[in-house]
C-alpha cells in the first residue's frame, strides 16, 4: 500500500466508487495499490454486482455494457428515482400520460374532464389545458401524439342520452390546439390509436344477442370535418365477431419494420429456458379448415352434435335446430349456452381465412399489427388478438367498406392469439416495436368458467408478461413486485411504459415500478398517496420519468445523474465522504 493512504473497508471502498469516477481518484489524491487494484477487478465488480441486485448467475452482463463497474454505475446513478417536481394542476384523479415524440411536450388526462398541455423544459410548466365537459364528455382518459407530433388524440367518455356511456376521441391541433374532428368509439376502453401521421383507429360494437356481438374498428381521417365532401374521411378495417360477452379492447399498432434493428434483444438462451408456460395459439394454420376455425372455449355439458362429417356449418346449424325442435337436444342447456353454441356454429363458414404468413419476411416491409386485448370465454380481457395490417389498408381512400369479399363472409379472422389466463390491465411496445409488455391479474390456475358472466377470481399481484412480436413468443419470466386490489368487476386499466433500458408501471398499492428489462429486475419504487394509473418516460431521455396519480398529482422524477448535472453540484453524502476520508488521514 502507498504511503499515508489509510486501508479502507470493502464497504467504503463500494460507496467511494457510486460517488466518483475515475477522474475524481485522481483529483482527491487517492491513487494507491488498494483502489487500483479494487477499481479493475472486474470479477470483484461481477460478485458485487450480482449479489446487490440479486440476479441470476445464468444472465450474462448487458450487451451494451463495457465492464461490470460501468453497468453497477449504471443502474444506481441513472434510474429516475429522485422527485424533483409536484404538478398540481388537475383537480380530480390523473388517469393517463403521454410524451410527444420529440420528448418537448407531455400530454396528462384526468377525471376533472380536462386534457393538459405540459412543456418539458427546465422546470415543466403547464402551456394549454382543453375542458371537454362542454362536448358532453365526463373525463378523458387517454392521449396519444401522432409522429410528427402535429396532431393530439385524445379519448374520454361520453354522456349519452337517459345518461347512457360511451366513447368519443376528439382530435386537437398542436398549432393553434383547436379541435379539429370528433369519432365515437365503443366501448371507450377502445381508447383508440393513431395508425399513420393523418389517420386514427376507432372501435363500434354492435350486439348480437344477449352475450354475442361484433367489433368494427374503424379507420378515420383525423380531418374529416374540415375534408371535401369528396373524400373518404373513415373506411372499414376489420369485423370480428365476439363470443362469451367479449369484447375488443385497448387497440395499438406496431411497427414491423423495426423488428430488425431492436433496442435491447431479450431472447438469450438463458431466460428463455425460464419462460413462463402462458400458453400461445397461432391461429394461422396452414390448414384452411383449421385456419378457419378460432380457438373456442370448452364445450359445455349437453348433448354433442352428430359428426357432420364435412358438413357446411350452415347445415351442423339447422342439424342443431331440428334437434331442439324435436326434443333431441334439451338437457342442460341453458339460454347462454344456446346463444354461444349457435354463435359457434354460425362464425365457421363466415369468417374470412387469416393471412398465411403472418411474420414480415424482411425488415423492408411496411407491415403493421393492429394489437388489441379480446377473449373467447368471458367479458372479461384475457386474450391478446393480433392482425396484421396491409399497405392498401392504411388509408381511407377506395371502397368504403374495405376490400371485396364472398357474400358469405361476415368476419374477418385474428391472425394470431396470445392467451394470458388472466385478466389483462395494461399493454405497452418497447420503443423499436420489437417486444409488447402486458400487465395482467392471473385467474386461479385450474379454474373453468361455466358462466361468462361470472368471471374467476384475480390475483392481487401483478404479472408483467414479455412477448417477442418478430417470434410470437413469451421471453423472459414475469416481472413482478406490484400489485392491485379491486375484483374482476370492478378491475381498470393500469397504464405502463417501456424505454431502451427500463420498463415501468403503476400500480394500486401507491407506488410506481422501475425494472430493468435486461436482468429482469425491480429497481425503484416511486411513493404516491393512491392509486398511480400511468407512467411515461421521456422518449429522448429516459432519466426523465413521470407518474400520474389519484391524488390528483403528476410527479417529475429524474436519475440522481441527471440531478446532479442540473444542480451543478456534488450531492451531500460525497462532502461527508470526503470529511471521513480526511479525518482518517489526520
């Protein structure tokens, strides 16, 4: 050891090395044989580094890390962990947030029926708020920029005659924030996407029995009352029919031509060997008898149909009605069970095939999925449906109603169906595209579901799911630490969020979730006085996170980093560490 330079405690040595980088050694005269020696051993910084943040020896280090010392600073001094602005603003519970893709804007809606225009600068100051309670709305409760950041959708409920609900999205100029065009859209739990710079996706719902409907999305002009009368301002997208009380939730689209060029790649031997079992069924078979056929729930207990043999569905329907009218068919069979086995029949032979391949042969391709939450065997979401948008689509000239089809095709097929086997409450896309995050309430492992009316029981603990949209497969385990606690009736979407390196949530135990999406772990918890709806990180900084609350506040958080970068000063632990250090030396 030098001369005069004090033998120091591992332990101190560790927190010497979270305050000061190589240049502050040199400066506070602290070279000797113990730093050096402590500071490039890397196996000494790979044990630490494990052991602190008990991750798994099997996960190797991150890709983009050069050594374990930089990637141990990395995760302690760039998580946005530290609060540094309250917005107080909203008067009633903050439901969502959103940035505009340059990362200059943010956009919060809430309960008191406004949607407020942030400026992201130094301090972030409220520019413009919007009061939709004059367009009959009750509250907005999501937004999205589209690419350019021109235009704003935002999404609320709407009330309706005799107080009936449901769902309108108003478009707003980031110009001049004047309303430019307003959709309605059903059930307002649609929320509704933008699909390119100037058109939006909508959702209707039109019942069809007592627990069967359909879903029509929709494709708008955001400028359809400004547009000529000669134009088409909407087209139709898809028609799919819902069984069980289901219905088409929470659309978004992605962007496979990113696929190529991802952010973070997740699928390493070694997580995949721990992937969940969230079973996944590919609905486009390369049979086109199966391909036709959706995955239906379990049959239940009556009496079973004769083979039909290859007989048409039309023909297995009237086989069924002939039965009951003469009294083959009748024990056990409830309404609900008549209504959904008619319905089964029904969608065979009226369903369009799906695509046959549904993965992007290259990353040229100007393919889009359109991702929604959806179920075949209760209302509640428990399902991921996937459709793959084609280029002729994406614009609402030609036929209104879409491309030709057979006479007898009523529905359009999912090309592909994740079942989560539980009860959806949030979806998020990384930023390449690549990999969709979904938050969900797990249902009791073995439970059936007799009634579609009556749901399973949810778990309390939140399960954040990983999938590879390149892959259509489940990687990683599920993230978990937060939690929620209201029942299935009553259960409501739980926004989250995902940047390069991080992936975060709310949550209804008070807190906002940080986890890393590399080692898959749980790095910060953000403190609020309720139920915290959305996270939204900066998409050009992701030390820049924000959470929206019901206690009606928005907090700013950023990474001790970037505190210090803005203070332009050294935080108070390093002066006491100096103090020890000189004390010792005396």
């Amino acid at each position: 050891m030098d001369a005069g330079c004090p033998r120091l405690p591992d332990t101190v040595l560790f927190e010497i090395f979270l305050y000061l980088d190589h240049a502050d050694v040199l400066s506070v005269g602290l070279v000797c044989q113990q730093w050096r020696a402590v500071a490039r051993d890397e196996f000494l910084w790979k044990e630490l580094f494990y052991r602190y943040y008990r991750v798994s020896r099997d996960v190797p280090r991150h890709p983009g890390a050069v050594s374990w010392y930089d990637e141990f600073q990395r995760l302690y001094d760039t998580i946005p962990c530290v609060e540094v602005q309250a917005l107080k603003e909203h008067n009633d519970q903050v439901l969502h947030l959103s940035f505009s893709h340059s990362g200059c804007l943010f956009a919060s809606c809430s309960k008191d029926c406004t949607v407020k225009i942030w400026s992201n600068e130094l301090d972030i100051s409220l520019q413009h708020s919007s009061n939709m309670r004059p367009y009959n709305w009750s509250y907005t409760q999501f937004s999205q920029f589209n690419s350019d950041d021109s235009l704003l959708l935002v999404s609320g409920v709407f009330v309706g005659p005799h107080n009936s609900s449901s769902g309108e999205i108003a478009v707003i100029s980031m110009e001049n924030f004047t309303l430019l065009s307003r959709v309605r859209n059903k059930p307002y739990d649609v929320f509704g996407c933008w699909l390119n710079e100037t058109n939006l996706i909508s959702g209707n719902l039109h019942r069809i029995g007592r627990i069967t409907s359909c879903s029509v999305l929709w494709l708008n002009n955001a400028f359809q009352g400004i547009e000529s009368e000669n134009v088409n301002v909407v087209k139709r997208l898809f028609k799919i029919q819902n069984l069980n009380a289901s219905t088409i939730r929470t659309v978004m689209v992605a962007d496979c031509s990113r696929y190529d060029s991802p952010d973070l790649l997740l699928d390493y031997e070694e997580q995949l060997a721990a992937s969940s079992t969230c079973p996944v069924f590919d609905l486009g078979s390369d049979s086109e008898e199966e391909g036709a056929k959706p995955k239906l729930p379990p049959e239940p207990a009556v009496q079973e149909l004769p083979d039909a043999g290859g007989v048409p569905a039309e023909h297995g329907l009237q086989q069924l009605f002939d039965g009951i009218m003469e009294g083959h068919v009748r024990p056990a069979m409830t309404e609900t069970e008549l209504e959904s086995k008619v319905a089964k029949l029904f969608v065979q032979n009226r369903t369009k095939l799906p695509e046959p391949n549904l993965l992007p042969m290259d990353s040229n391709s100007k393919t889009k999925y359109l991702i929604f939450t959806t179920g075949c065997l209760t209302y509640s979401p428990h399902q991921i449906g996937i459709k793959r948008i084609l280029p002729h689509q994406m614009t609402t000239a030609g036929p209104v109603l879409g491309e030709e089809r057979r006479s007898d095709e009523f529905f359009d097929s999912l090309d592909h169906v994740i079942d989560i086997h539980g009860h959806i409450i949030g979806m998020g896309l990384s930023p390449d595209h690549r990999y969709l995050y979904v938050n969900s309430r797990a249902w009791p492992r073995d439970c059936v579901i007799s009634d579609p009316m009556q749901p399973p029981p949810i778990a309390e603990e939140i399960d954040l799911h990983v999938f590879d949209l390149k892959t259509m497969k489940e990687v990683k385990r599920a993230l978990r630490a937060h939690r929620a606690y209201t029942p299935n009736e009553e259960c409501f979407f739980i926004f989250l969020d995902v940047s390069r390196d991080f992936v975060a949530s709310g949550a209804e135990d008070r807190h906002g979730y940080i986890w890393d999406r590399h080692y898959n772990i749980c790095l910060a918890k953000l403190q609020h006085d309720n139920v915290v709806n959305s996270v939204a990180f900066s998409p050009v900084e992701q030390e820049l996170l924000l959470t929206a609350s019901d206690d009606t506040t928005i907090k700013v958080w950023r990474s001790p980093r970037a505190v210090r970068i803005r203070q332009a000063r050294r935080p108070r632990p390093r002066k006491l560490l100096f103090s020890w250090l000189l004390n010792q030396k005396s």
